[in-house]
C-alpha cells in the first residue's frame, strides 16, 4: 500500500517559513496541508486562504476546528467559501481543542461526545445547501442556509478515546489521529473507527498525524523530536500507546523533567527506541522503513509533523522519492 502524504502545521512557525515549506509540499505533490487551530497561535482560516492562492493542487485542512472556541456555522462557512473559490481543495476537521487551551480561554469542553456530534450534524446540513432545523443538547439552529450553496467537503473528526473513534465512523468522511502514537495503536484506533463504520455501511477516509525527521545521522534526526515526543507521552492518557508499542518509558520522570525544565533529563529519558516506536525518524533508510510500517496498519493519508523548516522537509520528500 502507499499512503498519501500530506503535511500539518502547528501555526507557531513564522509565516515565512510556512510560505516556503507550503510551496515545497505543492511542488512534491503532497495531498494536504493540516493547519492546526490553537488558540493564540496563527488563525487557520486566514492562514488557509493564502496558502490555497499561493499553490497550485495541495489541499488544505482546517485542523480540528472546535465547537467550543468557534461556533460550527462560522467554521462551516469558512469552509465553504474557501471551497466556493478553490473547489474540491478544501476539508473541515472537528475536534474537542486543546483542553489546556480551552481552560487559559475560560472555556469549558464538556459533553464532548454529543457536542462534536452536533457540530457535525450541523456542517454536514448545511454544505447539503439545506434549510437547517437543529435543536440538540449545545446548539439549536433553524431556519437558515449558506448563502453560496451546497458545497461538496470532507468532514474529519479528531478523536483518541473509544466512543470518539466509533463516532468518527458512525458519522464523519474521515477522522484524524494524533501525532505519537505506534502503529501498533493506530491500528487499534481503526478497529474502533470500524465499530462505527459498520453502524453507517460506509468505509471513511483514515488519516493520521506522524511525526518525521531524516538525517544521514540517525542520532541527529531523533533529537529533533525527542523534547516534542516526550512532552506529549508524558500524559498518562498514553500508557495504552506505550504499551502497545512495548515502548518503557518512565512517565512521571518524564512530567517531572519538564516541569523542571530538566532538558538533559529529557534527552536521556525519550531515547532511541521512544522515538523509533512513536515516530518515522532516522536515516533515510530507517525513515521510509518506518513510514512504511506506518502505511501497514491501513493509513490512508500519513500528515507529517514536527518538521521544523524547509530545509527539513525536502530531507523528507527525497528520502521519500528514494528507492
């Protein structure tokens, strides 16, 4: 199998660099740019617009879009007036957002389930072209459209616990997993999205973040991701990723190195094999070899992370175009 191989940014990277590492996944024919929506980083939706104008065929994501920082009708519409101008470019994503994000916002993400149903209920009905009548349990919405019309968009759902997995199958056109995680789990999220599919009789599009690096140094391409990878595996919501992968990594050390800012303590504790369980990272050889166990648990579309600049990225593609 070979996946599609898209690329996601965070929206910390200077504008710049974005420009320049957009234009180098156009010209490599990457399928999407993912464009994160964190709160206090760059906007997506402004972000989008000028990175579709500047390229050719890439598509772009909106990036876990979330219902409780941004209403699903004005996500929506900024999906379908992007679409309106670059049509069939364009995919929405939902998700919950990042909780400590939502909290420094004063906002809270609860019933999360029922609410990201809703935001999709709602996206789904109205790039339909319909007149939306929604009363639900967060949103009530009636007797509107959009102005520009029915508008044919993928919707993705990012999801991680069980019952959001089931329902990225159930109801979504795709759903999108998070940076970090093993084949091993990744392969375990698409037996749940399954669940979910077999309730819609329909196959959904199965993508998944994954963080990369190459360098004809191996050890030099790990320490790009290590403090990244640790920061992230040290939640304990990822002993089952861990576990899976058969990955030891001593989490509470982890936690306490970061709130310390104990980088040499990092360093030691995310080692070599963290990263090659967690990550396509290495050598050119190791990296496809990665990325090729990867593209064995069924991902229809690897996005890569973490990539740093445009000069990291054209590592990438050639190791990607190599034999």
């Amino acid at each position: 199998m070979r996946s599609e191989f898209g690329l996601s940014l965070e929206g910390s990277e200077p504008l710049n660099s974005v420009r320049a590492m957009v234009r180098a996944a156009d010209d490599s024919e990457a399928s999407t740019i993912w464009l994160a929506s964190h709160l206090f980083q760059r906007e997506p939706i402004a972000t989008a617009a000028w990175t579709l104008a500047a390229t050719k065929n890439i598509k772009i994501a909106l990036m876990a879009m979330s219902p409780y920082s941004v209403h699903p009708i004005y996500s929506t519409m900024a999906a379908a007036t992007l679409n309106e101008q670059f049509p069939g470019r364009v995919k929405l994503c939902f998700g919950v957002g990042a909780p400590r994000d939502l909290e420094a916002a004063g906002l809270s993400a609860d019933n999360p389930l029922s609410t990201l149903r809703e935001a999709i209920n709602i996206a789904r009905t109205l790039l339909r072209g319909e007149t939306i009548q929604h009363n639900g349990q967060r949103f009530a919405v009636s007797g509107r459209r959009l102005s520009n019309g029915a508008q044919d968009i993928p919707i993705f759902l990012a999801a991680s616990g069980p019952q959001m997995l089931e329902l990225a199958g159930a109801t979504a056109d795709g759903v999108l997993i998070s940076a970090a995680t093993s084949p091993s789990f990744i392969r375990w999220t698409f037996d749940l999205v399954r669940k979910g599919e077999e309730q819609s009789g329909r196959k959904i599009k199965k993508t998944a973040l994954v963080y990369v690096s190459t360098d004809d140094n191996e050890i030099v391409a790990h320490d790009r991701l290590r403090r990244t990878l640790g920061f992230i595996l040290r939640g304990q919501h990822h002993a089952r990723n861990l576990s899976m992968a058969g990955t030891q990594l001593d989490q509470a050390a982890l936690a306490a190195a970061y709130a310390e800012e104990d980088w040499a303590a990092v360093k030691t504790l995310v080692s070599d094999e963290v990263v090659q369980n967690h990550a396509a990272s290495g050598t050119p050889i190791q990296f496809k070899r990665a990325i090729h166990s990867y593209e064995s648990v069924g991902i229809d579309e690897i996005v890569a992370s973490g990539v740093g600049n445009e000069q990291e990225l054209e590592r990438v593609f050639a190791a990607l175009r190599s034999s």
